[in-house]
C-alpha cells in the first residue's frame, strides 16, 4: 500500500483528517504477510490511532482517539481485539466516529485495545512448550482468525450508518 491508498481508506475521517495523518515512521519496511491489520499511533497527535484492514480485495481503515482519563492501574485489563491482558497503561479505550450522519451527529463506537494498537504483534508471542498446549501453529492460526473476525466487527460498527 501507499500512504495515499492508506489515507484513501479511512472511512469516517474528514479530507483534512486523512490529510494531516502521519503513517507509520517504519511504513515502507512493514511485514505485511504478518499484518492482520495495520495498527499505529500518530506521532503528531498521539491521542489518534489508525486502524486499516483488508476486506476482501480493498483497504478499509478507520480513525480511532483515545479516551481521556486514566484507566485503573491496579487491574489487568484485556484488548477486546487479540484478547491479550495487559497491566498499567497497556490497555487504552479507544473510540471511532461512525461513518455518515450518525458519525456527523457525533455517533461514536468503543472498545478497549492494545494501547499500542500492535495486536498482530501481541498474539505472535512464542507458546510455551507445555503438555496442556497443542499444536501452536494451530493455536495460531486461531489467534489470528479471532482477531481478524474481532476487528472486521469492530469496523463493521464503525462503518454502519
């Protein structure tokens, strides 16, 4: 992808919105075979993530901002995209302004992700080699097909008027 397709696919952002985005500072070397969505924090406004995922043959990407407020740091908090459980400030609520008139209205969709929107990343760690887990690359394959089916939901909210 170019970062023109990339700001091309954000489907509840304004002209001037996926103007000012910033990609990625590692864009042109990313491994997109291990991509099960592009997730990234902007530098300029680090309140702002984006998020792009392939359906189907097209790029489809939303805009999402952090909530403020700190979230307690005395629990684990788990991404409600990978599934992983952080401490501290691993876990972010992250809204999404719906696309059309409800997102015009000021509509919006949450959920709470990696704080560094890295979920392809996170549920790539190394299994540990115990009797009580089978085959992981299976357990693999289904990691990334719940994330995949996780967050083409969350951006199916996002993208429904």
């Amino acid at each position: 992808m170019t970062g023109i397709e990339v700001r091309h696919s954000l489907a509840n952002a304004s002209a001037s919105e996926a103007a000012n985005m910033v990609l990625p500072s590692n864009f042109v070397e990313l491994d997109w075979e291990n991509l099960d969505y592009l997730g990234w924090r902007d530098s300029h406004s680090p309140h702002l993530g984006y998020i792009i995922q392939w359906q189907g043959d097209r790029a489809v990407g939303i805009v999402v901002r952090e909530a403020d407020g700190p979230l307690s740091r005395r629990r684990m908090m788990m991404c409600q995209l990978c599934r992983a459980t952080h401490t501290e400030h691993g876990v972010s609520l992250f809204s999404a302004k719906r696309t059309g008139e409800a997102g015009e209205n000021g509509n919006t969709v949450g959920t709470y992700i990696c704080a560094n929107l890295g979920c392809s990343t996170n549920i790539r760690v190394d299994v540990p080699h115990a009797s009580y887990y089978r085959d992981p690359q299976g357990l693999l394959a289904e990691k990334v097909s719940g994330l995949e089916a996780r967050v083409t939901g969350f951006m199916n909210d996002v993208c429904r008027s």
